[in-house]
C-alpha cells in the first residue's frame, strides 16, 4: 500500500505478551519505516478468543519502542562500589567486550565447578512476572539450559506474592496453575477479590462482557471497589484476609442446611468423600490391596473404593476393619473400628462454621453469606447435561473464583480448598459452566493437561511431589529457595525453583536460619525483564543484598532499580524489534480458553533501535563463546526454542557444530510447527509467517473440561479429605526435626486433612507485633494492593501514553482511602500521607473514594521507582516498602501475600 | 438520510482505556489530548455505592453550539451528521471550545513530544502540524468513513470503515453506525435497549447514546 | 481534567480575552455616555479618544492571543451566526467612527459612534451568553448585567474625564447618571444570581458569592456614599466624585475578571443511570459538581 504522498505502508502481524492474560495478536502499522499505530489483527478475529484485539498496555509499545531513554548499546559499570546512593558510572561497550567479559564468567564458573561451597549453583537467573519474559527471550532458556544447573530461586515476586498458594493446590486439585470460571457458560459467578477487569487482559474482559450481556451474576467480594467490583452485579466489602471464614459459611449452609440439594452422585463416584477414614486420620485400607475402603450401603460392608456398582456411604459411623498406613508406612491394623467416610468429618468439621461466626470476623452481615451460598445453589442446576462435541457433560453453570491475596499467603490453602470443595458440593467442578483450571505448569506434559492426568493407585490423579520419605527426601537445598527440600507440592519442573519461597533466597543472604547452610551470593546472575527491587516485599532489605551480588549482568531496556546493580547491561530487541515463535491456544491463564491451537511469530516490524540485538543472536554469541555451542544447539533442537525441530515425520535439526543465524533457528522452528500441525504434509518456513503472523488447528473445547479426562480413567477428584497431604506433612516435618530444624513448624501445621480456620488477621497482627515490638493500635489500617488495566506490573511504567491514560481511572498514583474516613481524619483528596508500617513508610497523595472499606488503604501497582526513567518523576507511593519478609508470614506453599497494617500522617496540603 | 452516531453500552464498559489509547494513536494526538476518554464515576455512599465508566469525547451534535459560534466557519456540519472542523480556517479563538457542553474540544501549540528528552521517530514522523493553533475534537474518524464509502464498506460494520476506537474496544461496548436505518447495528441496540444522551436538556440533540439496561 | 467527570475551571479563555471584556466594555460605554454628552453639548473629544484606546486595546489582546494570529481576518466569515464575527464587523467602523469623531469634534459622529459602541456593548455580552458549555455565562439574565456594567464603567469613566479636564457644567449630571447606572447595576447583578441559583456547578456559584461583598460594597454603597458626602462637602467635591467613580470602574472590571476567569466552571459530565451489571439493575444516575 501507498499514502496519498507516495509513502509505503505496511501493517506488520505480531503478537503481544506483555502480561500473563496473552499472548494477543496484532497488527502495528508501518510508515516509511516507522511504527505509528498499534490495531488488532483482523484477520484472528474469528479463531482467537480475543477477537484479534489487544489490550490499552499493546498500545504502549510504540512509545516503548522509540522511547529516548532506552539503553541503545552494551554498557559495564565503571565504580564498583554498589549501593542505592552510587552512580554506577555505566559507560558504553561493545558487544565483543560485554559478551567475553561474561564469557570469561562463565569459563571460570565452569573450571570451578558448577556448585559452590554450599553446594548452590554458582549461576543464578531471575525473569519476571508469570513466566511471560520466556515468550521475548528467544534461544536464551537452551543457553541456559547448556551451562549447567542454574539458581531461578531470585524472584521478584511472582509466584509467592501472586497465586502461589493457588499454583500448588491448582495443580492438585485441577491440574492447572490458576482457576478460571468456565464464563462463556455460566450464570453465577462468586468472586473472592478476581479482578479480572484488570488482570484479564482482552480474553478476560470480552468474555465477562459477553457473559454480562447474558444476564451472568457475578458477586465481586472484595475490601474496596475495584473496575471489577464495578462491573459486578453486587460488591460485598469484606474484611482482608478474612475470606476463608466466609468461604466456610457458605460450606456450612450448603453441608448443614441444603445437604439435600447437592450433587451426591457427584460425590460418590468423583470425588473421595466416601472413603473411610482410620482413627489415625490416614484412609483405612484394604489389607491385601492396601486401597482405601468405602463402605457399600448395598452390601452392608466396606469394600475397595473401585468396587463396581457399590452404592458409597457419605454419612454415618460404621465398624468396619481394615488397615491404616500413616507417615514413612508407619501401619495399624484396625479390628471392627468405628470410622466414617471422608464426607461425615467434613461435615463434622464444618459444623461450627455458621454464617453467623463467618459474619463477624469478615464483617459481613451474616444474611448475606446465607443468601449468597443459596443463589449458589439456586444457578447450580444440579442433575442437567449438555452435550459439548458430542460428547455429554454435567452442565453446572455456578462458579467461584479466587484473586491475589485470598490464593496466596497464609489462608491460602483454605480459600484454595473450600473453593474447589464447593464447585465439588455441586458437581460443577471442570465441566461446562463450573470452575475450570487454565494451563499446566507443574505437571507434565506441560502443553496438554488432559494427557497430565495419571492414575494414583488410591484413585485420584497422581502428582510429582518432592519426595519427604528418608530415602528421597532432599535434605540438602539444591537451590538458595530450597523449594524441593521445604516444599513437596511445588514438584520439580522447569518452573518449580521460580515457584519456591523466592523470599528465602533473598533473606538467607542476610541471615541463614538454623542448621541450614549460609547462602552465598551467585557469581554470575542474569536478570531480565524483572524489577526484584521495586516488585518484591521490603525492597530496602532487597537492593541491600543486590548490592553484595558480585557480578550481575542485566538485559536492560532503560536504566532501573535492579539493574542500577548491575555490572554489564546488555541491551535487546524489545517486543516490536525481535523474533520469535510461540505456541498459542489451547488454554492458557488467566481466561485464554481457545478453539484453537498453534503458533504465532514475533517480528521486527521495523529493524532494531540502535545497537540492541536480537535475544537469539545474544544466547547464540554467549553459547559460542562460552564454547557450549552443541550443547546450544542440541537443545535447540530437541526443543528448547518451543518447536522440537526433528519429529516422527519432519526432521529441520541444525547442525550442532555450526553458529545458527537468528534466521535459521526460526526458520528451521516455523518449519517444525508447520510439520506439526500437518503431520508432516506441510513445511512453511519464516517467510510464510512473516506474512500471515499466526498459524492454527482445531481444539477440542471438550478439552476445556478435565471432567472428561478423569472420567475416561475412571478417576475421582482428591477432595475434601487431603489424606496425601496429611501424610506428606507428618513426613516433612520429621525430616526436618531430624536436622533439628523447626524454623518451619507454623508452616507444618497446615498440613491439615481438613482446614482448621486460624484467624488471618490476626496473624498478621501478632507477626508484626512480634517482630517489631510495636502495638498494632497504632496501626489503624489495612493496606492492600491491586492490578491496574494499564500497566503490566511495574514494567510499563515508564512509557508516558500509559501514565497518561491511566489517570482517567479513580486510584492511580496514590492512597485510596475510604472519603468518609478522610473527612473524619480532615484528609482531603491530594494532601500528601505518610503511609508507616512497621517495616518502614512511603508517601503519597490521598485520593478519597467510597468504594473502600474504612479500614482499609489501597496502593495500586508497584509505581515507587526511584531510577526507571520518567516513572522516576511520577513520586508514587508503594506496598512494597512496607511489607515485610518474615518466616511468620509464610504458608505451607512458602507464599506470603501483599498485605500489611499501616497508619497515615499528613505531610503536606495539596498541591 | 444518514447520521451517524455512536453507541457506548456502559453495561459493557470496563474503563480499560484501550479506546483511548487507540485514538490517540490512529490521530497522533498530543501528550494530554484525548479525543476519545473514559470517565471513573462513583456514586452513592459506602457500602451502598456504584462505579460507571462513561466514554465522552465529541457528540457530534445536530445542533451544535460550537458551530454557531464561530467565528471563521471553520466548524462546519456535514449531512451525514459529522461535525467537523476546518484547520486552515481556524483562527484558534477557542469559542467553540467555551459552547460545548461536552469538554470535547483541545487547542495545544506545541508539537507532540512525550519525553522532555527529545522526540521520538513516530512523533516526528506524524507532525500534524496544522492541527496545531487550532481547535481539534474527535473527527468520528472521518477519513476511515469516507474511504468505506468510496470502497462500498458499511461504517460500524467493516473494520476499514469504522472508527478507530470501536474497532479497539475490547468489550465491543462502543458500536458505530446510521441511527437513520432502523436496521443498523445502532438502530437494533437501541430498541433493544433502555439508553440516555447527555445533557440532553441543554437541547443540543448529541449524536452518542449512552445503553444502561437491556430491554 | 477530573477522573470523575466534575465540571473544571475553563482554561480556554484567559486573563488575555477577559481584558477585552474589562476594557471594550468599559470602552464602549464611555463612547455611548459620551454620544448622550455630545447631544448635551458637551465635547467629546477627550472621552471618544478614550473610548477607543480602550476598545482597540482589548481587541487587540485577543487577536494576539489567537491561536492562529495571521488568520485574525477570518473573524468576519460567519456574522450568520456568530457573534463573535458580529462583535468584529462593528468593531471596524466603531473604531473608525470614534477617530473620525474625536478628530472632526462632529456630534452627529459622535452620536453614529454611540450607536455602534452600543451594539459593540451587546454583542460582548451575546458573546457570553453563546458560550452554552460555561453554566455561568450561558444564563440569560448575564446579559443585562454585562449591558449595565458597561455603561456603569462608562459613565464613571465620563466623570473620571469631566473632573479632570471638565467641562465642569459637566460633573453633576454625569454623576447623577453614575448614580442611576449603579442602580440599574447592581439589580441586574442580583436578577443574575437569583436565576443562576442551582443552575452552575457549585465551585462556580461560591465564586459569585464571594464576589458578592465586595461588589457591592466597593462597587456600589461605597460611590453612592461618596457621592453623597461630595454632594454636602463642596470643597472636597471633585476628589470624592473621581473616588467614587474609580471605585465604580474597579469594582466592574473585577467583576467580570471574576466571572470569565474564576466562575468559568464548565458543564462537566453527567449520566442519568448506572448501568445494570449483568443479573443487575440499573441505578441512580450523578451529576458530580451539582
Ligand atoms: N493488566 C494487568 N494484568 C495482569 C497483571 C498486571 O500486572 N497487569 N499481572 C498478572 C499477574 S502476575 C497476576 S498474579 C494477576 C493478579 O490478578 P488478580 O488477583 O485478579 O488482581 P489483583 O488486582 O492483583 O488482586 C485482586 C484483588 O484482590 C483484592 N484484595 C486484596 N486483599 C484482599 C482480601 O484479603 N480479600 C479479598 N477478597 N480481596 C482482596 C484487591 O482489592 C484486588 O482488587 O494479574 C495478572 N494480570
Ligand atoms: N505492590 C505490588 N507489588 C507487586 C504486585 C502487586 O500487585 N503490588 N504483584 C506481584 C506479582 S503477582 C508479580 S508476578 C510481580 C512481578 O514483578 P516483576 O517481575 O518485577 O515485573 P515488573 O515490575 O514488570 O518488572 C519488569 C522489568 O522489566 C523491564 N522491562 C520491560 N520490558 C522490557 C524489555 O523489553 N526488555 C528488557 N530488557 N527489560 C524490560 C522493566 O523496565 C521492569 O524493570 O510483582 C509483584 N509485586
Ligand atoms: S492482555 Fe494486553 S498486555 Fe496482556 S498480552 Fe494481551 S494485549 Fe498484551
Ligand atoms: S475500550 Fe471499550 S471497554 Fe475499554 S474503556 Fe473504551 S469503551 Fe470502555
Ligand atoms: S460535542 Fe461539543 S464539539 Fe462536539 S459537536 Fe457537540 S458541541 Fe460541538
Ligand atoms: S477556534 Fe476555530 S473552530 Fe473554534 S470557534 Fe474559533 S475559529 Fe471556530
Ligand atoms: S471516532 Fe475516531 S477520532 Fe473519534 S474518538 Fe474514536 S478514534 Fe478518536
Ligand atoms: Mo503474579
């Protein structure tokens, strides 16, 4: 095409995956050589859940793209002493001197052996939100993969202060990281402070818009009134970190006053609600099978749970014999013992959990957590089938749904639980209209969770834990988080170590706690799109130890707080500058549920700024010249890249001994997914998807729904007795009392077969008093934080367009405090607060809404930067300063939530 | 007889701004002026409140005030209800901008520039220069409307002819389209609608209906 | 701007647009005062040079101040409609007529000049009025106290210029009609308020209140008192009288500075629902700043 003055433009086809509710595709118009506009693709508009739209944040990367503060050529710091209050003194390079100064690194690293003194990787590598930066850093994760075991264990925050706790127990209980409503579907949707307006991104938005049009009720439960909250059908205002207490209300209503209308089939035959539990609390088993026993209202007996037509008592007290396998095989034979089935302690345990207690502590009319559970019921059409693909599904269009801060941190594990229990009450757990899980991250294979389902003996699905037995157990952390020596549910994937207590890595390096090894700095750590020092808890105590790192090298966009750190800053092509090709479709969190599946390629659409290079041409230069080049490319080729280049019917390998251009891995890789999408038929190369952008195949939307896989393997659903669980923790801990451990004592009393409700506030309270000898009456306030549509964390923040739209949207750049609670404190809207803790304090400037509870202060984002250019100047406040790091705060799952108490003084009238 | 009218449902609406965003990108507006925005509002009183995000920019009034006012004729009206502006007539008093009703209209004499630090290559490559010193509004994307009827593409419906902002809206809660043809896509929500204009008691019959309810 | 849609201070016209206000308006009056003076055969020399000054000087403010300054001519395309174009086609021969006047001392001039200071006074004042996205000057009722603001200021101008260079026959009848123009003042000035009540946003209603003081203090009791004590004290006459006008001319320009820079709150935005969510319903609308 051609403008009316004879220039040229074009509209160039790439993708965005900015945050983790992509990847969305889009078109970026070119004139002359320049980008000027972002569009949607319209040509994805039929096969993408997105409608081939992206969000406000894709509209940013022009800016981002051209932005003049952008570090445009290698760079190494010139005055070694490292602190905030140093001028790193960066001074420009070249790539021959940035790249064998690390390759020297690296040499040295491997003539000493990959592990240190204390038998940590001596190589470190942090990358930021949700695992998003893998789908920018092209070839890098086979370079990683080639110098040898590497410590992920730094994290920046995802993982233990998102949905970590949801991360574990998603994985459990859905085979999936995070949990969605099945939106196109349902008629109800409760929603524990999901904010999916904002962190939905285009697939989250246009589906709960949808869903709105069809007259969907979603109740948003939630301290202050988010763009969720405001687009829900009700907003209920609870108390933080309370709403394990009023998930158990609502549980109560449904076990102690409803029982009838619930889905009792469902709980029969798909979950283990009959299963006999021994006086111990472990199941009671077979003895010759050793597989846990029902017993048969038919018969009269227990029998084996897989026992064919057995009609599975859920009620009552039965004597019955069998035997009894606890911790390490410790056994008991039990003789005509009075037990139960799984479902009579549920109802047991849940018999004092009346709205009426929930109540009070969420502060919440008790009528309402009544009424709520009922209207649960009332949409959950118990009994109806559907038939999706011919295939015929129970139809249970109710759903419920957690955010952050309810699926993380202490609480956690309740809220996880009575949520996926209550879609189980119902049997509207993985089927059309329920609660779904989104994509498989822990459990293998990665790319399709019905294929990740695998039979355990006591029929449920099986799950990789870390091994707690003597013989397994990993007494010695192999990484600064020890994710798999505390953690038995993070497993052991590529993406387990990022899931571990990341904030233990970063404290050890102050102070090892007890009997466990002093952690050492890495040599070597690579950092790239990640802000550890402005998106973790107390960022103080983190650049501190930032500053102790010895050598950090960080790819780096524009000069910013971790990166002030850093030694060498090597500088990429951003997100409309280089290549690469992904896997789209299927289903992918937060709400990407396709009817498609493939790849989509990422392409300069115009060429790169300054002297930045392409992620790829990085990884393959560092790979050569670290002289791993065939163990490089080998990976490569068996897939690091994301395409497995050689498969049963296509073979595209490249030759391990020779340097691969960026171009030639992507061919070969566009070549690969062609192949695999065909079987072999077809071979389109880069050129080919240079010019179309995507490329895709059919899913089955009956894969939508794990329901349908646990059925074909006759499988039930583990809830809601965590027998595993129970026995797990009992093994840990004595593991760690073996070692004179019990720094992780509070943390093993979660290991519980059924929650105990502990009361969450004042957890915190007592945590903060504890360890800052302070009196939480001076600490009024709740302080809470939330997503912004706008930004994708703290990454963002820099581009001026985003700023500027952003402050369209009530709560932006400053504390968000309820308007009567101001006028009461003679606050008015722009004074400027100091917001204290009792870590420490940030300023900002009030903005007074009625949508927030009185006792309740809100921080959007994480916006405090203090060397990010142009966020620099915006003087925002942030949680992040305020929050500590501590043992005390930690769960089971080793996640800590966003959360503090706080108290404000004015500093200064508005401007 | 056509007018052409915008429709947002604020039942769909999210504020996300993607709109915004959208129009500032296809007119290479200046840092500051958005043709297109979204209002926050809150309402009621805790706990009892509600929040509504309502896009507002030009109405493109039948009747419009800012076109009687000025002086140059460069505010002009076309049939098919488009108000528009004429930036080589404008003399930049900014009396249009004191008669609308709708905080719709920008005037701004710096070229557009992001960061202090110097222009970016797209701020260089789209100046607009004669739209500075002048008044400027949304233009209901005019061009895009005129291309789809040189090019037999039906505004609202075909992408190429429609308005940047609805295109971009990821809630499709902006439509666009001819409130004349009762079988318009506009039409249709309407009737199918509960909806309201604003300030509509000031008697400039604005051309952006507001949908709050299914019928 | 304001997230939530609350009516903002209008930053379109500035203190620049609002001279011509002050000054054409003032100016405009004085050459009306000093046409009816020419008629009493009085001389109009002095006024008339005055007048214009005034008038020239506020528009030359605001074609400077266009955005597009070179284009100032094309002010005149659209007199059809636009006031603005109307006040300039009167403009050209007011200036002109006042020269042609003051220079050829010839009444029947001065008087056509009067005539076209008058229409210049109204348009200004339609100006105003057209600005419907202003709540406080679209009101009607603004008119009038524009009209009458205007001929107060000229007539205290007229005093100002009969005290200083007389004639003195002059001083007592224009002082008398100073008296009558700052009654006429300050009743349109309340008809104004009175009909603006609950029609502006409220910011721009506690502008007008807290003008009110001294509006009619300095503007309107202060003058007649000092009239009144010049009217007994003969020696100290013409001292008070020129005070009293002054104070009648500040308190004028004040005024409109006031109500073009500071009461200029814009309409803001309103809805009249909060859209149903979903299984919800709709709610009550808000218009923020009312
Ligand atoms: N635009 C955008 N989208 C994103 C991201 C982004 O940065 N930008 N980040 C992505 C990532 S990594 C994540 S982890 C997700 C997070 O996605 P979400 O969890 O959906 O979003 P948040 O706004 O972080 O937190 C959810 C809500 O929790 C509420 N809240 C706080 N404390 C409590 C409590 O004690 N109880 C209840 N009921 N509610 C509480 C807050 O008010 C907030 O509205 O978003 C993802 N999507
Ligand atoms: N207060 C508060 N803190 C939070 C959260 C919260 O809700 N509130 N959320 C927490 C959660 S859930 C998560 S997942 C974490 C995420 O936290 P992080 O992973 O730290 O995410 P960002 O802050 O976006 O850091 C991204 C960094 O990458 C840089 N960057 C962006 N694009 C590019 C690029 O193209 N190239 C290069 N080289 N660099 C680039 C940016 O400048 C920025 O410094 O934040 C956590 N922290
Ligand atoms: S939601 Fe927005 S930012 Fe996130 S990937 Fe999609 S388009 Fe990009
Ligand atoms: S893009 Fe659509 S949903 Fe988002 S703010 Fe604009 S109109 Fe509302
Ligand atoms: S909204 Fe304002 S600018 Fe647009 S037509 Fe109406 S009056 Fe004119
Ligand atoms: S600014 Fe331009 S468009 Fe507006 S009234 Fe003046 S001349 Fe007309
Ligand atoms: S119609 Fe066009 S000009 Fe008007 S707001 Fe939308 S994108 Fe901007
Ligand atoms: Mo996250």
């Amino acid at each position: 095409m051609t403008t009316s003055d004879g220039g040229t433009v074009k509209k160039v086809p790439t993708y965005c995956y900015q945050c983790v509710a992509g990847p969305d595709l889009l078109t970026v118009k070119v004139v002359d050589g320049v980008a000027t506009e972002v569009e949607p693709n319209f040509a994805a508009a039929e096969v993408t859940p997105s409608a081939g739209k992206v969000c406000v944040k894709a509209f940013g990367l022009v800016q981002k793209l051209y932005n003049p503060n952008r570090i445009l050529t290698p760079m190494k710091r010139t005055n070694p002493k490292k602190g905030k209050d140093q001028d790193p003194g960066f001074v420009p390079i070249s790539w021959d001197e940035a790249l064998d100064t690390i390759a020297e690194r690296l040499k040295a690293v491997q003539a000493k052996g990959p592990n240190d003194s204390s038998g940590y990787p001596r190589i470190a590598a942090s990358f930021g939100g949700g695992g998003t930066p893998t789908y920018y850093m092209g070839t890098l994760p086979a370079f990683l993969s080639s110098i040898g075991p590497i410590d992920f264990g730094f994290g920046s925050g995802q993982g233990v202060k998102c949905y970590h706790s949801e991360h574990l127990y998603g994985e459990l209980w859905h085979r999936a990281f995070t949990v969605a409503p099945d939106t196109p579907n349902t008629d109800y949707i409760l929603s524990f402070g999901y904010n999916i307006e904002a962190s939905g991104g285009v697939c989250g938005v246009k589906r709960h818009a949808d869903a709105r049009a069809r007259g969907v009720k979603r109740v948003q439960i939630e301290p202050h009134l988010s763009v969720t909250g405001a687009c829900s059908a009700e907003w209920v205002p609870i108390r933080p970190k309370t709403d394990a207490a009023f998930m158990f209300g609502l549980l109560h209503v449904m076990l102690h006053e409803q029982r009838k209308r619930l889905d009792i089939p469902f709980l029969k035959q798909r979950t283990t609600s009959p299963y006999l539990v021994a006086p111990n609390g472990f199941f009671l088993r077979d003895p010759a099978t050793r597989k846990p026993l029902i017993y048969c209202l038919e018969r009269k007996r227990a029998v084996p749970f897989d026992t064919a037509d057995a009609d599975p008592a859920l009620e009552g007290t039965f004597k019955v014999s069998g035997i009894e396998i606890g911790a390490d095989d410790d056994a008991w034979e039990h003789r005509l013992e009075k037990v139960q089935p799984a479902f009579q302690k549920l109802l047991d345990h849940t018999s004092e959990y009346t709205p009426l207690w929930a109540g009070r502590i969420c502060d919440v009319p008790h009528k309402v957590i009544r009424r709520l559970a009922l209207e649960f019921l009332d949409h959950a059409r118990v009994g109806e089938t559907v038939e999706i693909e011919g295939r015929e599904l129970p139809y249970r269009p109710v759903s419920i749904v957690l955010g952050k801060t309810v699926n993380n941190g202490w609480g956690g594990f309740d809220c996880c639980w009575a949520r996926t229990l209550m879609a189980c009450l119902v049997g509207a757990l993985e089927v059309p209209g329920g609660t779904l899980g989104t994509t498989v991250r822990l459990n293998r294979p990665a790319n399709d969770r019905a294929l990740s389902v695998k039979p355990h003996p006591d029929g449920f699905m099986d799950y990789p834990m870390n091994p707690t037995d003597k013989a397994g157990w990993l007494a010695k952390p192999d990484v600064r988080n020890a994710n798999r020596t505390l953690i038995p549910l993070v497993a052991n994937s590529p993406w387990s170590q990022a899931l571990g207590p990341t904030h233990l890595a970063w404290m050890q390096q102050q102070k090892a706690p007890e009997h466990w090894p002093q952690a050492t700095p890495p040599d070597i750590w690579f950092v790239y799109r990640t802000n550890p020092a402005i998106s973790f808890w107390d960022t103080d105590q983190i650049t501190a130890v930032l500053a102790k790192f010895p050598f950090t090298v960080c790819f780096a966009l524009t000069r910013d707080e971790t990166n002030h750190f850093a030694d060498i800053l090597l500088p990429d092509r951003t997100d409309l500058e280089g290549l690469q090709l992904i896997r789209v479709g299927g289903t992918k969190f937060i709400e990407q549920f396709w009817d498609y599946q493939g790849f989509a390629l990422r392409q300069p659409v115009v060429e790169g700024q300054g002297d930045a290079r392409d992620f790829t041409w990085i990884a393959t230069e560092l790979a050569r010249r670290s002289g791993v080049l065939d163990k490089y490319v080998g990976a490569i080729n068996r897939g690091a890249a994301g395409v497995p280049l050689k498969g049963e019917h296509y073979d595209f390998s490249l030759p391990p001994d020779e340097t691969p251009t960026v171009e030639a891995v992507w061919d070969a890789s566009c070549r690969a997914a062609s192949a695999e999408l065909t079987e072999g038929a077809e071979d389109q190369g880069l050129d080919w998807y240079r010019e179309h952008g995507f490329r895709l195949a059919p899913f089955p939307r009956v894969k939508w729904y794990l329901y349908a896989a646990i059925e074909d393997a006759g499988l039930r659903f583990e809830l809601p007795y965590q027998e595993r669980l129970m026995r797990i923790g009992k093994q840990l801990g004595r593991r760690l009392h073996e070692h004179g451990i019990s720094w992780w004592d509070e943390q093993l009393e979660e290991y519980d077969p059924l929650p105990e409700y502990k009361h969450y506030p004042e957890m915190w309270e007592k945590a903060l008093e504890r360890n800052f000898k302070v009196d939480m009456r001076d600490y009024p306030f709740w302080a809470v934080t939330a997503r912004s549509m706008q930004y994708a964390w703290g990454g963002n923040a820099g581009i001026q367009v985003m700023r500027e739209v952003a402050e369209n949207v009530g709560g932006h750049g400053g504390v968000v405090l309820n308007a009567g609670k101001a006028a009461e404190l003679g606050l008015a809207d722009g004074d400027l607060v100091e917001v204290r803790s009792p870590l420490n304090a940030t300023r900002g400037r009030v903005v007074t809404r009625q949508g927030i509870r009185p006792d309740t202060v809100l921080m959007i984002g994480q916006f405090d930067h203090w060397a990010t250019p142009f966020a620099k100047d915006l003087k925002l406040p942030s949680l992040n300063k305020l929050v500590p790091m501590l043992i005390d705060l930690t769960d089971s799952t080793g996640s800590g939530a966003d959360l503090t108490r706080v108290r404000l003084t004015r500093v200064e009238d508005r401007r | 007889m056509t007018r052409y009218v915008m429709v947002a449902d604020l039942e769909r609406c999210v504020g996300c701004q993607t709109c915004t965003a959208a129009c500032k990108h296809t007119n290479a507006t200046a840092p500051g002026v958005q043709w297109r925005r979204v209002l926050d509002m809150e309402v009621g009183e805790y706990p009892d409140v509600r929040r509504a995000f309502v896009p507002v920019g030009c109405m493109h009034c039948a009747d419009p005030p800012c076109m009687h006012v000025c002086p140059s004729t460069a505010t002009g009206q076309r049939a098919d209800g488009l108000v528009t502006i004429d930036y080589d007539l404008c003399i930049g008093c900014t009396y249009c901008a004191v008669a609308c009703p709708y905080q719709a209209r920008y005037m701004v004499e710096e070229p557009n520039q992001a960061y202090a630090k110097g222009r970016m290559r797209h701020e260089r490559q789209r100046e607009e220069s004669e739209r500075r010193g002048v008044a400027q509004k949304c233009t209901f994307c005019i061009d895009r409307i005129d291309y789809g009827h040189a090019h037999g593409l039906t505004p609202g419906i075909d992408p190429a002819a429609t308005p940047a902002c609805v295109n971009a809206c990821i809630a499709s809660a902006l439509q666009f389209g001819d409130i004349e043809d009762p079988q318009s896509n506009v039409s249709q929500l309407l009737a199918t609608h509960e909806h309201f204009r604003m300030h509509e008691e000031l008697g400039t019959d604005p051309g952006f209906y507001y949908l709050w309810e299914g019928r | 701007m304001s997230v939530g849609g609350k009516p903002w201070l209008q930053s379109h016209w500035d203190w620049h647009v609002a001279l011509n206000f002050l000054t054409g308006g003032s100016g405009s009056g004085l050459l009306v005062v000093a046409a009816l003076g020419a008629l009493a055969g009085y001389p109009l020399t002095v006024p008339t040079w005055v007048g214009l000054l005034l008038v020239a000087v506020g528009l030359a403010q605001v074609s400077l101040h266009l955005g597009r300054p070179l284009r100032a001519l094309s002010v005149l395309r659209n007199p059809r409609t636009s006031w603005m174009a109307r006040e300039a086609y009167v403009a050209a021969p007011l200036l002109a007529g006042a020269g042609l006047a003051a220079l050829l001392h010839s009444t029947l001039l001065g008087a056509v000049t009067g005539l076209l200071a008058a229409a210049f006074l109204y348009c200004q004042a339609r100006i105003l009025k057209e600005a419907r996205g202003i709540p406080a000057w679209r009101e009607p009722r603004l008119l009038p106290l524009i009209l009458a603001t205007g001929l107060a200021e000229g007539t205290a101008l007229y005093l100002l210029i009969v005290i200083a260079v007389g004639p003195a026959g002059a001083q007592f009848s224009s002082a008398v009609l100073l008296l009558g123009a700052l009654v006429l003042r300050y009743a349109t000035w309340r008809g104004y308020r009175s009909a603006l009540r609950g029609q502006a946003p409220r910011a721009a209603l506690r502008v007008l209140e807290r003008a009110e003081a001294p509006f009619a203090g300095a503007g309107h009791v202060a003058p007649l008192l000092l009239l009144a004590v010049a009217a007994g004290v003969p020696s100290a006459q013409a001292p008070l009288a020129a005070l009293a006008a002054l104070a009648a001319l500040l308190a004028g320009w004040g005024l409109k500075f006031a109500i073009v820079t500071r009461a200029g709150y814009n309409q803001g935005f309103a809805i009249t629902h909060t859209p149903a969510r979903g299984a919800g319903t709709g709610g009550l609308g808000s218009k923020p700043g009312w």
